[in-house]
C-alpha cells in the first residue's frame, strides 16, 4: 500500500499542512478584525437609521406640539442632526472614519444643545427668558445619543458620547447660569438668611436657575455612560469570543474531522476525549492497485489523485455523519458512533460505504472519459464495541478507537482482493442495522479466515457494479 511514492507524496503533504497551520495562526486574528469590523459597520448603518427613524419621529411630534412657524425652527435643526448622521455614515469606510464618527458626535451633542438652550428668534415667538429652557425635560433627548452609540458595538464610542454630553450640556448651563439677569440660590442668600417661603418664591420666579438639578444630570449620564459602556463591552466579548469560536472550528476542521472540531470547540480540549466504551462501526477504504496506478505518474500528479479522492471520500463520509479517523495513504478508516452515541451507527456506515462506491464509480467514469486510469475502491465494514478516546503523549495526542473491531474492519477491507468484490460487511454490521432491505444489497456470504484470528467470520459481499435500477441513475455533477 504504502510504496516510496506515496511516503515522498505523505511527507510533502505534511510539510505543506504544517506550513498552512502556521499561516492560519497567522490569519485568525486578522479574520476576527476583520470579523469585528464587520460588525462595527453593520451596527454604524442600523444606528443611522434607527436616527433617522428617531428624527422622524420627533419632527412629527414638533409639528403638532410647536405652533407655527416656530416649528420651522426646530425643523432646521432636525435637518442639521440629520446631516451630522449622513456624512459620518458614508464616510465610515474612509481610513480615518473612526476619528470622523468621534468627531461628529461632538457636533451631534452641540447641536441637540443648542436646539435646547437657544430660544427661537423673537419673530417666531416665545418670548420666554432663557433660564426657563432649563427647567423642561428636553435633557432627555441628549440621553438618545448613547442609545445610538451602542448600537454600534463601540463601547469607545459609548464612552466619547457621554463625555462629550458631560461637558457640553456643562458648558450650555454655565453660561446660562452666569448671565447677569439669572438668579441664584448664592446672590440672594448673601443679601440675608432665606426662609422657606422666600425660597419657594424665588425657584417660581423665571430667571431663578439652581444647580440642583444640573448635578442631578452630571449623575444620572454619568451612570448612564458606565452602564450602556459596559453592557456594550460584554456585548462585543461575547461577539468577539462567538466569531472567534468560529474561526477556531472553521480552522480546526480543516485538520480534523468536523465533528471533533465541534466537540473540541464545545466541551473544550481537557472535557474532550475521555476514554470510553461505546458501539461504533468501523468503515476501511482503500484504493485498489494504487501502487501500480502510481508507478507512471509524476508525484505531483500522484498528490493531486490522493487530494481528489481523499475530498470525495470525506464528503461522503461526513455526509452520513462520521469521523474521519486518520488518512492511510491511499485509503482512510472512518467511525461512526465514536464521537457521540449514533444508535444507526451501522446503518450509517453501510450507506456511506455504498454512496462512496458510487462516488469513486462516477470519479472513474469521468477519468476514462479523458484517457486516465479508471479506480476501484475496496471497502471493509465491522460493529462493536471498542474504546474511544485521545492516544498521544503530551506534545500531541490523537482521537482514535481501539479494539478488535478496528483490526477485523481492516482485514475484511484487506481480504476484498481475495474473494472478490468491492464491499465486505460483516454479520454483526448486517444484524446491527436491523434491516433486511441491507442483507438484499449484498450478492453473496460466506465464511471466511482472517489474517491473525483463530476463529473464521460469516461477511456479506457486495460487487462494484451498481445495483439494479442504478444503471439509468443520471450521474450527479462531479468536481
């Protein structure tokens, strides 16, 4: 089986999959930026227009609780939020976008200020003092800034919002604290001691403006910020630790079964591989005459046969839910059961050594038709219980199946060559999958001697050529 050929073929293939290992350590992280990044520009375009739903929605509330054509004041400064969200968005893909959306939230806490503290022109009405703008619950609306940061995925941009609100609605209520016509708790307590009614006097007047309810804000955004920054923190490590999972299963797949990967990925590598016993069924495939296939071609012809039959062989076998245990040269051994417990292990594994034939058999079609060698794949098929678990030292370990069942699935495999047939499943298998349409399948059974066991097997003997009403069958298309 295992001629110089396929060991220079096996050697290069594990030097060009180390080399991919150390790329792919390589790349995961510059997927998960990329991942994340992704995330960042799905989550900037839902917050523009979850803006732009709020503007909306406010605007029409304006217009039916501000009288005309004050409400075309307003408007305008809809308008201008509205530009503060549409340059940032189509501009999040420029290099320097991130700087740009930081600097834009600046102006959108400006802006929503300004439309706050800044009374209409007197053309327009409103002829209110200014204090009174900072008794009303307009504060609210600058709080709807952190609601659309978060929906970012940005706890940076959480963070910048509430800063910037921090200090530009300081900056709007101190100066409109110090005008000179304001009055204050300070200048009317230094003319004399103030009762409680002078006091209830003084907060009803207009131009009275008390901290009171500035420090209020500071604290209420301030826990605000902390809050929304840290639920939008875990929120982006849950993300990054899912895309991440992903990338790691995606990765690992390519060099184990995907079914260990999920397991590796899920239970983790201490959780996982635990020895244990179990019914499994065991698959043997093996190319016939490889050696002499082989003997014309060049090794890298010789590579690309083993890459093409190993990708059709592995589909199959994944297609019916097993494991792809290890590659063997020209062949591989797969398991079904082993992973978790498949109660039609065996029913698996005897419709994935059928499909596989019919695969190889439509692969060989193909090749004949362009003047290559036609294939022939033998299959050997057991059941029963062995151990499952990791094998290995503590630099590398492998996930395998042990037991007397894994030698006699290799015999049956290695003794097609002498009985004839493509596909040799032994009693146990047949009586394991509990169907007689299965025993139908096969064309004859007998008694046979494996190499190194004392007592003799009844095995069912399956031909290469397709079963009755598989002949008309259109081929499925084939890479």
């Amino acid at each position: 089986m295992f001629d110089l050929a396929t060991r220079s073929v096996g050697f290069v293939s594990r030097a060009l999959e180390g080399l991919r290992s150390l790329r792919s350590l390589r790349t995961s992280q510059v997927h998960l930026q990329a991942n994340m990044r992704r995330a960042e520009l799905e989550g900037l375009q839902f917050a523009f227009y979850a803006r732009l739903t709020a503007i909306i929605v406010v605007s029409v509330w304006l217009i039916w609780l501000v009288p005309w054509p004050r409400d075309l004041y307003y408007g305008a400064y809809a308008f201008g939020f509205f530009l503060l969200g549409y340059i940032p968005y189509r501009l999040r893909r420029h290099r320097h976008g991130e700087a740009i959306k930081l600097g834009f939230i600046v102006l959108d806490v400006a802006l929503v200020t300004a439309a706050i503290l800044v009374p209409p022109p007197a053309g327009l009405g409103g002829d209110w003092p200014i204090q009174t703008r900072l008794r009303g619950q307009e504060f609210l609306y600058v709080l709807l800034l952190l609601g659309e940061a978060a929906l970012t995925y940005s706890p940076r941009r959480v963070l910048w919002t509430g800063v910037s609100i921090v200090v530009i609605w300081s900056i709007g209520v101190f100066t409109v604290y110090s005008l000179p016509d304001t009055l204050r708790f300070n200048d009317a307590a230094a003319e004399g001691a103030l009762t409680s009614a002078a006091v209830l006097d003084l907060s009803f007047k207009p131009a009275f403006v008390s901290l009171t309810a500035w420090y209020t804000q500071l604290v209420a955004t301030s826990l605000f910020t902390l809050l929304l920054t840290l639920t939008v923190w875990r929120s982006r490590r849950t993300l990054l630790n899912q895309v991440e999972a992903e990338v790691v299963r995606a990765d690992l797949a390519r060099y184990v079964s995907p079914d260990v990967a999920e397991a590796l990925s899920s239970r983790g590598a201490t959780a996982f591989g635990e020895p244990a016993t179990r019914i499994v069924a065991i698959l043997f495939a093996d190319i016939v005459g490889f050696t002499k296939l082989t003997e014309t071609l060049s090794p890298e012809r010789t590579f690309a046969l083993l890459r093409s039959f190993q990708e059709r062989s592995s589909a199959v076998v994944f297609r019916h839910g097993g494991t792809l245990d290890k590659y063997l040269g020209d062949g591989f051994m797969a398991t079904f059961g082993s992973i978790g417990l498949q109660p039609d292990a065996p029913t698996r594994a005897l419709a994935c050594a059928f499909e596989l034939q019919e695969e190889i058999e439509r692969w060989s079609r193909k090749r004949s038709g362009r003047g290559a060698d036609p294939l022939r794949v033998s299959v050997g098929v057991h059941c029963g219980p062995v151990t499952v678990g990791n094998l290995g030292g503590r630099e590398r370990i492998e996930f395998t199946v042990v037991g007397d069942v894994v030698n006699v699935a290799s015999r049956l495999e290695e003794v097609t060559r002498e009985i004839g047939g493509s596909i040799i499943a032994s009693e146990d298998c047949i009586r394991a999958a509990a169907d007689p349409a299965w025993r139908a399948r096969f064309r004859s059974s007998r008694h046979v001697q494996l190499r190194g066991r004392q007592q003799g097997l009844l095995v069912h003997i399956a031909s290469s050529s397709p079963s009755p009403g598989e002949t008309d069958r259109p081929a499925r298309k084939s890479d």
